[in-house]
C-alpha cells in the first residue's frame, strides 16, 4: 500500500465554495440552492468530501443507461464512506446512433466534463462510463483537470445466442451483411438475427472498443481490479459500484490523482494489454489521447514497438471465439496481466487507484480457463499487437494483425518468396455516400486481388472520423465466396470488425495527406515486414498530382453541419496523435494550477 500523506477537512476543495468565511456572501449563494431540495447544512460545512458523479447513462444511451440504477450503489458506498455524492450528466455517446458518428461527440463530452471537475465544488468523482467514447471522454477529462477519480464501467451484456451458437455484438453484424448481399437472409431475417447481440443492459459483449476501453481503464489503473468486464446485470457489478463509491472517499483523504496513476509505465502497460486482448483498433486513438492529456508522448511507434510482438491470449470475439462472459468468468483483465506478468512485460509498479501497485493486485489471478485466457506460452496467435505502417502516402496506419485471418493470408501472403508483401490495383471512394453507391458497379472491375480505398473518413473530412474503413466486397464477389478484400483508408473501423484494414492513415487526405493524390487503377505494395505500403509511381508524378490538386483548391470534402462540428474541425489533430483537440491539450493539472475564484 502506498504511504499517503492524508489532507484534512479544510483542505477539502469543496470548501472554497461552501465553508469559506473570507467571503460570507459566495458562500451564501453557493450553499443556499442546494439546500431546496433537502440537503442540510451540515452535509456541505461539516468536511464531508464532495463526490461527484458523471452519469453517462440515459434514454438515449442503452449501453450505460443502468448507471441510472448503479448509482444508487455508488452512493451508497459515498455515504458509508463518509462522502457527499452530487450526480451530474455527461454529455450523451451512443456509438451506433450518433450521426454523423459518435467519435465526435468524444471531444465535445471531455470538455464538459472539463468544465463541471473545475468549475463544481467536487473534491472527488466517479466516472461512469461503458459505450465506446465514453470513457476515453471521461479519463482525458480526469488527466485535465486531476482531482481525485475512478472509473466505474457499467459491463457488458450477457452472451447473445442463437440456438448454441454465440452472437456477438457489431461482429454479426458485418457477417450478417455478407448473407444479405450473398442472398442467403433477406431483411427480416437479417434484423431478427442483428437482434440476438443484445439480449440484457450493458455495452458491446465482444472485445469491441467498449470492453477495450474498460480494460484499458482497468489496466491503466483507473478503476478497482478485477471490475472492467464484469457483465452488467450480475450481482457483482452493483457491489463493485458500492466498493467505488467508498473508494473515491478514501481517494479524496489520501490525495491520490489521475496523474498520480496516468503515468508513462502505465499507458506501456496498456499498449501490452490491448495486443494480449485483441483490442480494438480504436484504442491506438483514444490512449495515444488520454496520454497527451496527462503530459504522456505516445506514439503509433509505441504501439508497434511495445505492442506487436505480444500475443493473442483473449479468445473473445472479434479475434477469437467467446464473449465478455466468458471472459469475466476466466479472470478477465487481470487474469491477462497475470500472463503478462509472468512473462516479465508488464511494468509491475504501477500504481492504481486501490492504492496498491498493478503487481500487488495480481496474486492468485492466474487464468480460470486456458481456452478463454490462454498462458502466455500457448497463445491463439503469436503476434497480435499493432503494425504502424508508413509510405509515400502517409505518415503513419495501423493494422490489427491479431485478425489476419488464414484466409487472407493464403490469398494475399502467399509468395513464398515474399511472404509479408502483396501487391494490387487500388479503387479508390471518397466517402461512405461514394462506397455505397459505386461498390457494386460492374465497370470498376473489382476482383479478388484489388485494395480498397476508402478517403474522405478522417477527423476533418468526416467530422470525429468514420468508422467506414472495413468495406464489404461487391455482391458479385460475395456470391463467388469472396468475402474480403484488403482495405486502406484514413477513417477508422469498428472495434468489432474482424477485417485487418489498414486504418486511421494519417495525414488524411482533407488536411494534404497522400492518399488525396490517389487514382482508381494505381498500383499498391504492402509489406507487413518492412511496416511500408507504398505508391508505385515515380516520385515526379506524385509531385505532379500534389501540383494539380493544390491549383484545385485542395482535396473537397462536404461542408459543416452544426457549430461543432466547424469548432472541432478547426482544431482537431490527427487520427495517429489521439484525435485531440490541440488548445486543450496544454492544459493540465487543472484543479491546482488554476484553483477557483
Ligand atoms: Fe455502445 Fe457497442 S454500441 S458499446
Ligand atoms: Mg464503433
């Protein structure tokens, strides 16, 4: 246990506002409102810790809506613990509703939550987060401003089943679109199929960018061990909502901050954890932001460095077989920092917000079940981390190699010679609208060898970044049983996409990137060894087409929609840097460097 100095009541934030007699009337008007609904007097001056609560769940976000119920746990715990809870909203994220997409709203919830940690009389907080962006939100929040915080994740659905068979969520979805256009389900079928993912309360069952991003909170050492997966409907999950809320009071009395935790061995740690997990190809994004939020530089080199050699020990769809269930139930996350432990790759003193180092809460959480979470010596593949490729298009793409699936590999790396290269003929879409409406166009003469090309879908040309990347073949292809084509792009994918695209390219093409210059029918090298994908024209003639496109004003993309998404536009960095907001991110330490006046 680390050996705290402890604060005392009035050094309490919260008193600033509500005991502070150099300025009577602030006092006043800060205390008197919220007295009108019962609250005494003596909960707001007797040094009790204020405890906020940022409730992400609502009508219009299924996957945390049941922190409306967990939160009566949480306060409790506040309460036995000596706290006095206040819940406020975040604002709402809900992955696959928000149009244009929910990655944009990630910026705009982190910045309110900004504004209450510092603006409120909170002396701690709990953040309740589940849906993809919700927690990134919430913890690059929790680095700016670094009062006292923990993560409570509201858990993952049960099992979806049909007959015996798992049903995953997002990852049925994208199997079940390939039977529609092959013919083999017509609408009714695909829907009442799409349906059996979502069979209780709680977030994405797969090892979606939900379930990775509560790992990570977990793994980065932001919520209690042990909590990030459990399911969210077991007995479990309420009783770890109460042991948050009695923890963040102790949190308060012992001082312990986000950046106290959010250190550089912790996001290394997490780098590990994601490839054990076969996280989703959005955590590269919201880490690598989390990170510079706590002052942290972390790189798509980082990734690959850290990252690539450490194998697959998550059998959970979309890289393996099970669901978060089973995953809970064989020890979850930290049954996978044991095998990363025992093989010497976890940075084992970092601290969490139990007070104890990730090490020390390790013992006796060995894997419950090999199949589910392998030993680190029997893995379901043996490099899983992310390849951060670069060329003469682009800076920097990842590419998810826990899901190279064989069939992939025996159709595109199968030159014995060269077996981490291939090469094709690109078709190049400009946007989802441009996919949709061209894919099944015979002229393109799409085949089994071409790449797709998907530009327009970063930050910038997609406000917040579409998850688009993973593009389905023509229908005629699927027909013939090609149910996959490599796929490149500057927008993202899906956490719960099976498909090795090669994603989040960066520069994209709205702010000058390469893959603007790119022509349907030009030839592509990738090559997985050398970390290159590579245009194969002469030098002259890219600089030729980069002339061309400037004298036109640059690569189009369509026109603003809302205030914030020209806000966000204005600002954003790219997909490889955490998709930051670049003003914000000189801010931290918040709470002390700028206390309230
Ligand atoms: Fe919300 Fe997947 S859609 S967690
Ligand atoms: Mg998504």
């Amino acid at each position: 246990m680390a050996n705290y100095q402890r604060i005392t009541p009035d050094q309490l934030r919260s008193r600033y506002w509500f005991d502070n007699p150099d300025h009577p009337g602030t006092t006043a008007l800060c205390i008197e409102r919220y007295l009108n609904y019962g609250i005494t007097l003596d909960e707001l001056t007797s040094g009790k810790p204020i405890i906020g609560i940022c409730q992400s769940g609502s009508d219009l976000t299924p996957c945390n809506r049941h922190h409306i119920d967990l939160v009566k746990r949480v306060k409790d715990g506040i309460r036995a613990a000596g706290g006095v809870p206040f819940e406020f909203p975040m604002h709402p994220i809900h992955e696959n509703v928000r149009r244009p997409t929910a990655a944009l709203d990630r910026n705009l919830a982190y910045l309110g939550i900004v504004e209450v940690l510092h603006g409120y009389p909170l002396d701690g907080v709990v953040l309740t987060t589940g849906c993809d962006k919700t927690t990134p939100a919430a913890l690059m929040a929790a680095a700016t401003v670094n009062i006292p915080a923990i993560v409570l994740s509201g858990g993952p659905m049960l099992n979806g089943w049909r007959g015996a068979e798992r049903v995953g969520s997002g990852t049925i979805i994208w199997e079940l679109r390939k039977r529609l256009a092959a013919g083999d389900i017509d609408y009714a079928e695909f829907l009442s199929r799409a349906s059996d993912s979502a069979p209780s309360i709680g977030h994405c069952n797969t090892m979606g960018t939900a379930s990775t991003m509560n790992s990570m909170a977990e793994v980065l050492g932001m919520s209690l061990p042990g909590s990030a997966v459990i399911p969210a409907p077991y007995k479990e999950r309420a009783m770890v909502a109460y042991d948050t809320g009695t923890r963040i009071v102790d949190m308060v009395w012992e001082d312990l901050r986000p950046l106290d935790i959010l250190t550089r061995e912790a996001f290394e740690n997490a780098i590990v954890a994601c490839s054990a997990l076969g996280g989703s190809s959005n955590a590269p994004v919201h880490i690598n932001a989390i990170a510079r939020h706590s002052g942290i530089e972390l790189d798509n080199d980082d990734w690959q460095r850290l990252g690539h050699e450490i194998p697959l020990l998550a059998n959970v769809m979309p890289a393996g077989a099970f669901l978060c269930e089973e995953f809970y139930r064989a020890g979850g996350v930290p049954a996978i920092l044991h095998e990363l432990h025992t093989a010497g790759k976890l940075h084992v003193d970092a601290l969490t917000v139990n007070g104890r180092s990730i090490g020390d809460n390790l013992q006796g959480c060995e894997t419950q079940d090999p199949d589910v979470i392998c030993r680190y010596n029997d893995p379901l593949v043996d490099h899983a981390g992310f390849l951060n490729l670069k060329g003469n298009l682009f800076d920097s793409a990842l590419m998810k190699t826990s899901v190279i699936s064989r069939d992939f590999r025996e159709r595109f790396l199968n030159d014995p010679n060269d077996p981490d290269a291939f090469e094709g003929k690109v078709v190049v879409f400009d946007g989802s609208e441009d996919y949709h409406a061209r894919i099944d166009d015979p002229t393109l003469n799409i085949d089994s060898r071409t790449i797709l090309v998907m530009r327009g879908a970063g930050p910038v040309g997609h406000p917040g970044g579409a998850e688009v990347v993973n593009m389905q073949p023509p229908e005629a292809l699927i027909k013939q049983g090609i149910e996959s084509l490599p796929c490149l792009g500057d927008g993202r994918q899906s956490g719960t996409s099976g498909s090795p695209s090669i994603l989040n390219a960066s520069p994209e093409a709205a702010t000058g990137g390469g893959l603007a210059l790119l022509e349907s029918g030009d030839r592509l090298r990738v090559d997985l060894k050398r970390g290159e994908v590579q245009l194969l024209i002469e030098a002259s003639e890219l600089e030729a087409r980069r002339e061309r496109l400037a004298q036109q004003g640059g690569y189009r993309y369509p026109g603003h929609q809302t205030p914030w998404q020209e806000i966000q536009r204005s600002m954003v960095e790219p997909l490889d840097r955490g998709m930051t907001l670049e003003p914000a991110t000189k801010y931290r330490d918040v709470a002390r460097r700028h206390p309230p006046r």
